[in-house]
C-alpha cells in the first residue's frame, strides 16, 4: 500500500473491479474498454486514508471482482449524477478530458492510465509498467 500511497500524493485514485489477475494483465496491456460514458459508472474513489482503503477494499461489493484497476485523476476531480443532468455532463466532460481516450463507439482508459491493480485476496499491489504520470 506504501507504493499506492506515494501516487495519492499526486493524484486522486479510482478502483474499476475484474474477475481475475489474468483479465488485469490484459487490461494493462491493452487498455479498459467501455461503452459507459463517465468514470463513477465503472470506479469508484478510494479514499486517502490508508487504513480505509483496506477496508474498502476487502469489502468490494461488485461479486467477484476481486482485482481492483487503479485510475489517476487530477486531485479535486469529480464524477457523480448527484445534482442531476447537468452534473452528469460535466461528469462526462471531465471524463473525457482525463481518463477516456475515444475508439470507435467505445470509451477507452488506456493502458499508460492504469497505475496497476490489486490483488484484493492477498493485497499485492502490481505496477503498471506502462504508466505513464
């Protein structure tokens, strides 16, 4: 958590949950694809305090998606429908400017903006080498 720790001083991170360490590898690879079109529908904010996020993360609520994908934005960075549409079209604008890259009909986080993932069974946290801050 230590390593995860040095990026949150820099950045404000958000967890995207899959089903296997091998679906990870691949996402940070090839990227995360998605149709959704703001980040809050598919992350959600770990919070700053260490000790949080431990919890948090041992109590996951999306199944068995046991292998968390984390995603820096800028600190301060918001994504929420609370405030209704207007809020959710910003939410969609500051998506698209610091996470979304567009391919085809799709969104795309791509993979130099995955820091990595952890292993919610064992806590290991796995670097992206292809991350770019």
């Amino acid at each position: 958590m230590e390593r995860i720790q040095e990026y949150q001083k820099r950045f404000d991170i958000w967890g995207h949950g899959v089903t296997s360490r091998e679906i990870a590898e691949i996402v940070m690879i090839e990227g995360l694809r998605t149709e959704w079109k703001a980040l809050h529908d598919i992350a959600h904010k770990l919070p700053d305090d260490p000790g949080v996020i431990a919890h948090k993360l041992s109590g996951w609520d999306y199944e068995s998606r046991k292998f968390i994908l984390l995603v820096p934005v800028p600190k301060g960075f918001v994504s929420s429908d609370v405030g209704g549409t207007p809020e959710r079209e910003k939410s969609i604008r500051s998506s698209n400017e610091h996470v979304f890259v567009r391919s085809e009909s799709r969104n795309v986080i791509p993979p130099n903006k995955i820091i990595g993932f952890i292993d919610t069974n064992t806590y290991e946290f796995v670097e992206n080498v292809k991350f770019e801050s």
